[in-house]
C-alpha cells in the first residue's frame, strides 16, 4: 500500500491503476481514521467489488461542532496505515489539512431540507453535514472514484451523500455496508475507545432502545407511539436518555406515525461524556432501502 499526500501525487496514482487496467473500478472508502472492524468491512467490500481501493484518511474539522470533540478524536496514523493496508487497500490518501482546505478556501457545499436537517442536522447543527457534505464532495474530486463505500450505521450520512450525488451528477455509485457490531451488540464506532469505566455497559442502551423496538414490531404493534415507547422504557431501564430517539421514513426522514416494513429507527444519545448513534431498519428490508 502506498500512502499519499497531495492531489497531484493521488492523481498520478489513480490515472496509472486507469491506464494498467481501463475497465476496473476505482473504489473510496472515506474515513477520519480510528479504523476498526466497521471501517475494515468496507474495505473489504471495496476490495471484492473493485480492482483498485484508495482509503483516505482525513479527520475534518469542518463537520465537528464541538473544539473538545475534535481535540478528543482519536489520531494515530501508523496504525491506521497497518490496518488499511492489511484489510487490502492499495493507497492511503492522507492528505495535510492545507492540502484540503489550503489558505483562503471559500466554498461550501450545502444540502437542504429535512434529509440534513433532521436527526443529526438538528442536534448537531446544520454545520456538520455541510462540512460532510463539503469534505466528501472534495474527496470525490480529487480521487474520482468509480464506487464509494459508506456504513449504514451513518444511515443519514449515506441518505446525505446520496442525495448530494444526485443533485450535483456526480460521477459516482454510493455502495452502504451494515452496520458492524461488537459481540454484545454495540454498533463499532471509533467514539467507542472513550467510553471508559461503567460507560461501557451504558452504551449498550442504544443497541437495547433499537432491540426493543424490533420486538415490538414483531410482536405486531404498528403505531409508532407504542413502538416509540417500548424503545424508550428499554434505555431509561439502563439509565440512558435519548438525545432523539425517532421513527422516521428511511429514504426522507420524514416522522412516521404508522410503521411499516422498512421504517428506519434512529437514536442519538450521550454516554458519559461520548456522543453515540445507532440505528436500524424494522422489518426485512436490509439498509432501509425500498
Ligand atoms: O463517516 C465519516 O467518517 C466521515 O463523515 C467522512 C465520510 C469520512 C467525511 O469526513
């Protein structure tokens, strides 16, 4: 695997896998680093569907809306460069951050509407998917990859950058990977190396609330009042309120007050001092995709 700075260097490298081999795909797998097993999947995928994988690591200032959350985002670039390598990637673009944002940047790319601002838009602020959105669009450019790979425990951020691929024809096909979880049930996040001490056993409300509320459709309920209430009672038992905990439509976000196959239930909540999010799709439908 070769690591990779800059634009024209990354460039270089992705024009010569085109020329060595014009018909294979050229698969990103974006990330801000803390690689773990969620992230290794995806470059798993990218590595059985494509012929090249660049994995870029960037962490980005422009969508974080705490300074302390970004000061605390965990760094360590020698060992994110073993395990991308080891999970097959071919590069590792790792660029500075005056190389992505270089003095006097200006530009923004912004989504609208209930798919950025709901959830995570409106807890969050809207700022943190415009710096997605931003970030992701520029990493677009600069790899020009055939195929993208995203996790579906950001199930917004997949509905985000696909809606941004849509909206500005990007050349692009956006590839969601399940979420990836640790043998007790906790979604792989890297937030997950803070949880310390009796937080640990804590996060595994989310997981509890997303539980509760499959069982309860299964078990036949329909309204998302009783749906809604059953998720809540299983996290407020462990001791953790919900910073959203919402029934929404998986392709718009919009609240739902029946559900049905494929409703997306999403929850938000801070454990301790870490910020966890977690979701899943009621029914069979896998991704909360139609
Ligand atoms: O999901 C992430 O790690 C980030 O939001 C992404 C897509 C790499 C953009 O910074």
């Amino acid at each position: 695997m070769r690591t990779l700075r800059t634009v024209p260097e990354l460039r270089t490298a992705v024009r010569a896998a085109r020329r060595q081999d014009p018909t294979g795909a050229i698969g990103l797998v974006p990330t801000m680093g803390a690689l773990h097993d969620g992230h290794l999947e995806l470059i798993r995928r990218a590595r059985l569907e494509c012929e090249h994988v660049v994995v870029s690591l960037f962490v980005n200032p422009a969508q974080f809306n705490a300074s302390a959350d970004l000061a605390a985002y965990p760094r360590d670039e020698s060992r994110d460069a073993g395990v991308a390598s080891d999970a097959g990637a071919d590069f590792l673009f790792a660029p500075s951050l005056e190389t992505v944002y270089p003095p006097g940047f200006a530009t923004s790319v912004q989504l609208s509407g209930p798919i950025a601002e709901s959830l995570e838009g409106a807890h969050r602020g809207a700022a943190h998917f415009h710096g997605v959105t931003t970030v992701v669009t520029k990493l677009f450019n600069m790899v020009q990859p055939d195929v993208a790979f995203f996790g579906q425990k950001d199930a917004q951020q997949v509905l985000v950058i696909r809606k941004l691929v849509a909206d500005l024809d990007l050349p692009v096909r956006i590839e969601t990977v399940p979420t990836v979880r640790e043998p007790d049930g906790l979604a792989r996040s890297s937030r997950n190396v803070r949880l310390q001490g009796d937080d640990r056993p804590l996060a595994l409300a989310l997981r509890a609330g997303l539980t509760a509320a499959e069982r309860a459709f299964t078990a036949g309920a329909r309204d998302a009042g009783t749906v809604h209430a059953a998720a809540l009672a299983a996290m407020t038992d462990l001791g953790v309120a919900p910073e959203y905990l919402a029934l929404v439509d998986p392709l718009t976000l919009a609240p739902v007050d029946a559900i049905d196959d494929g409703t997306l239930v999403a929850v938000a909540a801070h454990v301790g001092g870490t910020r966890l999010i977690d979701n899943t799709t009621l029914g069979t439908t896998p991704n909360g995709r139609r």
